[in-house]
C-alpha cells in the first residue's frame, strides 16, 4: 500500500484497528515475565486465534506482534541479534490470521530509554534501531507502520525517520498522555501533531493511559491543528484488580457508545488499547453505524513547534518577534566562549529573551574559527531542555542546517532560502525533508533588486519551486530585505511595499530584521520603533529584534490591539498591569551573591556551569554544609514546585537533578568529614520494577530524586522477583520500598511484593507508581501512597520515612 492509496482508503471509511493484545495472549497462555515475541513465535497459535477474533469482530488492520521487538527490548532476553527475522516472522503470522483481505500495520514501540538531547541514547542510534525493526517488518510484507504508546516525542520522530528513510509505506505515530494532556517529557497534543505532521507521519493520534471521554479531549486539541488522518486507540476506562486480576470497568456496549464521540469529533483511525478484547470492537463497529467519514486538510494558519509549545503565525494574529540576540556578530563575549565550546552566553540570552517576551529565538553560530556544525548541533541540545520556545536556525550551510533540524524535536523555521540557484538546489529538498518552515529571502544570483516589484518576482519564482517539494503560501515567510535609509532614502517604501504585496496579494506571511534600517543614523531605536509600527500596518507577521527594547516590544503590543490581533487587548493588558512572567526573573547574575548563583544554576539546569559556582562560593568563605542545606536543597525544592505548577517539564527536572548530581559529587570529599558515621541516618529505599515488567525509566528518574533528596537509594532495576525485593528491604534495614509497574499484566504483582514483605512481619512502607496505577489501585492492593511522578514519590518517600 503506498501513501495515496491509504489517504484514500481513508478518505473512503472508518479504519477500524484491533484492540489489545497483550491480555488476550495471557487468555491464551502467554506467561508472566517472558518474551511475547518470543512466546508467540514457540505458540503461533496463540496469535492466530487473538488476530482471527479481532477480524471477525470488524478490525480491518491488526498491529504486528511486535511492540517490544527492537534490540533494546530483544536484548533483555538475549534476542538482539534477531532483530530481522524476529519482525519478519511476527509479521508473516498476522498476515496468517487476517489473510489478504486484512491489513497489517508494523507495530513499533519505544525502546525504554530516553533520546538526545532528553536523553543519553543518541539520536542516530536511535533511528538505526528502529530502521532494523522497520526492515524486518518490511521482509514480513506489512501493509504500512504504526508508531505507538510513545512519551517521548523525539523517540517518536527517530521511528518515524527510520521509516521514511527505508521505505515508502505509510506510517501512522499514536503518542501517550498523561491525565495533563502531556507526554512524559512535557510534549502538549497541538505540538505533536504539528511536529509529526510536518516531518511526514500520514497520521497522528494517542493510545493507551486513558478511556475514550479523556482521550476525546486529548483529539479535540489535535484536531485543531492536524492537516493529516487522526488515530485512537482508548482504553476500556480504568484498570481495577478483582480477584487477583486486572479489569476495566467499561463495558464493551460502554466503550462502544463512548468511542463513537472520537470519531465524531474527527478520528479516521479507531481501535482499542489496554483492556479492549474482541468484544469491544464488536460493539465499537456496531456503533459506528452511519457516522460520517471525517475529512481533513490543510489549516487557516501554519504552526511552528518546540518540543512542548506551538506557536500559530500569520495573518490575523500577533506579530511574532524573533529573539536575534544568540548571534556571535557584535558581541566578543559570545564568540570568545563558542570558540572555547562553552555556552553560558548562549543560555543567557535566550532565557533572558524568553522573559522579555520572543515568540522564538533565533540561533545562529556562524563565524571563523569554530566548527559551526558542530557548535550549531550543541547549542539546539541545550536550548531544547532550557527553553519550550520554537527556533528558528540560522545558517547559510545546508550542512549545519540537516544537522541541527534532523536533531531538533519539533517544527523549526530556517533563516532562509534565496532564489540564488545553488541555495534552492540545497536547501529546500532539506527543508521538506523535516517540514521545515522557510524564510524567503527575495534575492538571486545577481544580487538584492532594488524595488519591490522585482522582488516578488523572485518571490514567486522560488515558490513555485518550493511546491514541487509540497509548501503552500502559509509555510513561507518572506523576508522584505531591509537596507538602510540612511544611504537609500526609498529604501523602507520599497520594502513596505513588498511586506503589503505578500500580504493583501500574495497570501503569503512577512519577516522583517529591523535593525538594518537604521544602521549610521544617531538614536536608531526611534528609526527602528516607527518602521515596525508602519509594517505592521502593512501586514508584517514577524520581526527579528531584541526583545528587551522596551520601545519596540510595546509598540508592538500596541499594534496587535489597534489591529485586532491581540484578542480582548488580553496581552496588552497583561503587558501593563504588572501581571509579569510566571516565574519572576532573579536579578542580573552580577547582583547575586555566590550562594544564590548556586541557587539559580541548579534551578535552570546549568550543569556545565555548577562546579565553578561551588568553587567561587567557596572561595567565597561559604562552607559546604551551608552550600548544601541553604542553596542546593533549597533548589532541587524549587525546581520540584515548578515541576508541580506544570511550569517545568520532565526535561527541566533531569536537567537539574543532574545539576544537584554533579554539585553533590564536587562537593562530596568535602563533606566527608563531616558526615563520617552518619551515613546510617540517611533514608533507605528500595527500588524496583516488579516481575514480568521490563520498563525503567520512570523507576530511575525517581531514583536521581531521591538521591538528590539525600535518600540511600537501592536500586534492583527491572523485572525483579518478590522475594528479592523482600529480602533486599529485609536486608539493608529499608524505611521505604517503591514498586513500578507499565503494564497491566504486572501491576498485580505488587500486591504479591506487598503481601509477602507482610507475612514475613517486614514494617517497611510501600509506595508504588507507573503509567497503570493510582490511588484506588495502590489502596486496593495495601500501598500506603501512590505518586504519579518523580517529584510527587520524593514528597511521599518523605512523608512516609517521616523526614
């Protein structure tokens, strides 16, 4: 099936998808802890009957056996060297059991660790594990892919790139949110499906973590922004342990009726997740009935995206400034740093810009003496996690440009493609390639024409190019190339005509660097101020510009309410009622004294930077103890408030409780001394992913925490026996044991760990968490707490150890 005839299938009827799997082959006799690839491929069987129920109940696709069958997930069963034929072989089984008349999508699914920058697996191996996935699953003779139960929206992009990159098939990617409509890592409904969207997935959606009312949420948002097919697989509600057993307490007449809102509001991919047996696609197609095909297309508005923000731009909305300030010309300190591979500077400027209000920042590195590739691909790693504004990455290399847009984890803006032969040829098949937004930049190979008029002509001629590649006029800006007034009076008429013609001709948004305007006259902020005002008037959809000129940022408000778009002078009145950003922003970092610049770089993750503000603190005369309990806890406890707030995100938190692990690892032989037989008074906790669950990263998150939180943290990793975990609580005398557990299979096995520790008389509390669980399951099962997070297990840890 190649992409036309599956946007037509689609356009045609309701895809209905299968339900789930998992639980359907522990009806069938798949064993606790053991390898479901594995055990399928020993029990075919097994798979056949499941995917043959899911057909006759109305599934017109079924999803490959092969959820955890990379090489990360192969490997914790000694099967990661038959990564190939393992896909193949799954994938040939469901072709088996639903026959030709059956579609079989590739199932893909996370690999349990985090990507760059989120992450210490780096991107690209990501992508080749997921392309040796992909070919398998091509050799087994699938009729197109489905990405799915992803948290981390740049693990999603590797699996969709590995895709795209092998073959020409279809690919469908389905994310996982949590009751805040967020990913783990803090990625929002509209931000995924405008960064997959853009980086080519046929379509988008959600599985998994919540029933259909939740989930219809969750597809309202997208729906907003989706140019593509919608995708939901809902659970059937919410998972109850009754004798002994998982259940869900929809019933599958009650899932039906529920799951028919999703397609109402606009899903053309429909099926069930966790608890859903064939029963309940039964009743989802009987209730389907005479629903209506939903239609999608291209939206009013483009959207750029960071990896938990999107913004709209165009016309009719606010004018988006666009930080200039991460740029080495004109700032010596700046280069001398890029030079040196330090990125204080680069951090600096784009919080402060952030906090004077850019919409996106604009990065460029380039400059003689550095590798620009290189820096270039740095400095996006380290604003991904700093900042949630979109970027716009500026460069003139194609090279630097692949590099930093294949790494960055949403929809960026390139500055920009002229119509100069050799840059189109480059830069746009790259800009396509990633679903890049561009900046056009109106000049050719004879150089910058003078009026406006031969301007658009060039306009037009680089976009009828850029169609060929897929662009539409909203996905372009184009920039009115500014010279200064002060050598060509005309200058500024001739760019405000152009930025009038894109406009109200055209169609197309408008970029304007005011700066170049004024260049050699005296008081330029005036010069600058007036021309925005005026482009503005004109139809000018955003501006590069410092955004700490007061000037120029409120004239900027001021025109969005004089010409509506700023809704109810909302912004503006925020602006100026000294409501401020949600976080107050501390003082210059010269005005704070050497604890409190501690203070502030574990708060903003600054873990380059942590070691030399410990030294200076203690140059400073404060001695480490006071380091410790009066600026670093202090910090972790701030960063866990903002965490709370929904201010901060998961990347935030792991990049300051880095920070505190590298603050407390310079500061430990210091504190030696003073800790010598004290090491007894810690907190002991025992941490482990119970039998028959393979999955760690929310485990080991909590456990940084809580080493951060001064806690002995004992680690027995995944997969762990009861009686180990017991012993282990038994043996090192543990005030607290945390349970994890993904899947419903394994949850139970908790209330077996709690059990057990009971009848050998253990006194140690349990705490358990995992995407699965709450509160009603923790007191069913004789928990005494539940977190829903990594700050929330700290809290409790805490109040359960009575510390």
């Amino acid at each position: 099936m190649n992409r036309e005839s599956f946007k037509a299938l689609l356009q045609s009827k309701i895809l209905v998808l299968d339900g789930a799997t998992g639980t359907e082959l522990q009806k069938r006799g798949l064993p606790a802890g053991v390898c479901p690839e594995q055990w399928v491929l020993e029990n075919p069987e097994a798979l056949l009957s499941a995917q043959g129920d899911y057909r006759r109940s109305g599934s017109d696709a079924v999803y490959s056996c092969t959820f955890g069958g990379n090489r990360l997930k192969l490997a914790e069963f000694g099967l990661g060297d038959r990564v190939v034929a393992i896909n193949r072989d799954l994938a040939r089984l469901s072709r088996q059991a639903v026959g030709e008349s059956g579609l079989v999508a590739g199932d893909i699914g996370p690999t349990g660790r985090f990507v760059q920058p989120f992450g210490d697996l780096p991107f690209e191996d990501a992508v080749d594990i997921f392309k040796e996935q992909v070919t398998g699953l091509l050799e087994g003779g699938v009729d197109f892919f489905v990405i799915e139960t992803m948290m981390d929206i740049q693990e999603a992009r590797a699996a969709l790139l590995a895709v795209k990159e092998t073959c020409d098939l279809p690919v469908c990617v389905s994310m996982t949110f949590d009751k805040s409509g967020r990913t783990l890592t803090g990625t929002d409904p509209a931000t995924a499906v405008v960064t997959l969207q853009s980086l080519g997935a046929d379509a988008v959606g959600c599985n998994c973590s919540t029933g259909p009312e939740d989930m219809a949420r969750v597809i309202a948002v997208m729906q907003e922004y989706a140019e593509v097919p919608l995708l939901a697989k809902p659970n059937a509600g919410l998972p109850k342990l009754v004798d002994g057993r998982t259940v869900f307490d929809m019933s599958p007449d009650e899932f039906g009726r529920r799951t028919r809102i999703l397609v109402e509001q606009g899903v053309n991919l429909v099926g069930g997740c966790c608890g859903t047996a064939p029963e309940y696609i039964h009743q989802l197609c009987a209730h389907l009935g005479q629903v209506c095909v939903p239609s999608w297309g291209p939206k009013s508005h483009s959207a750029l995206s960071s990896a938990r923000k999107t913004i709209r731009v165009g016309a009719g909305l606010p004018v988006a400034v666009v930080g200039e300030r991460i740029n080495p010309t004109g700032k010596k300190k700046l280069k001398e740093e890029l030079r040196e591979g330090k990125l204080a500077e680069v951090r600096r400027f784009a919080l402060e810009q952030v906090e004077k209000g850019a919409a996106l920042l604009d990065v460029n590195v380039g400059m003689p003496g550095i590798d620009e590739q290189q820096t270039m691909t740095r400095v996006v790693e380290q604003l991904v996690p700093l900042v949630d504004l979109p970027l716009c990455l500026d460069s003139s290399t194609p090279e630097v440009l692949e590099s930093a847009l294949r790494l960055y984890p949403g929809r960026a803006l390139i500055n920009s493609i002229s119509g100069e032969a050799a840059k189109v040829g480059k830069l746009l098949p790259i800009a396509a390639k990633y679903g890049a937004m561009f900046i056009l930049l109106p000049l050719d190979d004879h150089g910058i024409p003078v009026t406006a008029g031969q301007r658009a002509a060039i306009v037009e001629k680089v976009f009828a190019e850029a169609q060929r590649f897929g662009y539409d006029k909203k996905d372009i800006v184009v920039d009115g190339l500014v010279m200064t007034v002060s050598s060509d009076q005309q200058a500024a008429s001739e760019t405000l005509k152009l930025v009038d013609w894109c406009t109200h001709t055209f169609g197309c948004g408008t970029i304007l660097g005011l700066s170049n305007v004024s260049f050699g006259l005296p008081e330029r902020k005036w010069v600058n101020a007036a021309f925005l005002a005026m482009a503005i008037g004109r139809g000018l959809t955003m501006a590069i510009a410092n955004p700490s000129g007061d000037m120029l940022m409120n004239i900027k408000m001021a025109c969005d309410v004089l010409t509506a778009c700023d809704s109810n002078s909302r912004a503006y009145i925020e602006r100026f009622a000294d409501a401020g950003p949600a976080i107050p922003a501390p003082k210059p970092s010269v005005e704070l004294g050497p604890g409190e610049r501690v203070f502030e770089g574990v708060v903003k993750g600054d873990k380059e930077a942590i070691v030399g503000l410990l030294k200076q603190a203690l140059e400073a005369g404060l001695p480490p103890d006071c380091l410790v309990d009066g600026h670093l806890i202090p910090a972790i406890n701030r960063v866990g408030e903002l965490f709370d707030q929904k201010t901060y995100f998961l990347p935030q938190l792991i990049m300051s409780a880095e920070t505190m692990k590298a603050a407390f690892d310079y500061l430990e032989p210091l504190l030696a001394e003073a800790s010598a037989g004290a090491e007894g008074d810690k907190v002991r906790i025992v941490l482990a992913t119970v039998k028959g669950d393979i999955h760690d990263i929310g485990k080991n998150i909590v456990g940084l925490m809580l080493k951060n939180y001064g806690f002995e943290v004992y680690d027995l990793g995944k997969d762990v026996e009861a009686e180990a975990i017991v012993q282990t609580a038994r043996d090192t005398g543990a005030q607290v044991v945390g349970l994890s557990a993904l899947m419903t299979t394994t949850m139970v096995e908790m209330k077996t760990v709690i059990e057990l520790a009971k009848a050998e008389g253990l006194t140690c509390r349990f705490m358990i968490g995992g995407a699965v669980i709450d509160q009603e399951f923790a007191d069913e099962i004789g928990a005494d707490g539940y977190a829903q997070d990594a700050y929330a297990a700290v809290k409790l840890a805490q109040e359960l150890a009575g510390v």
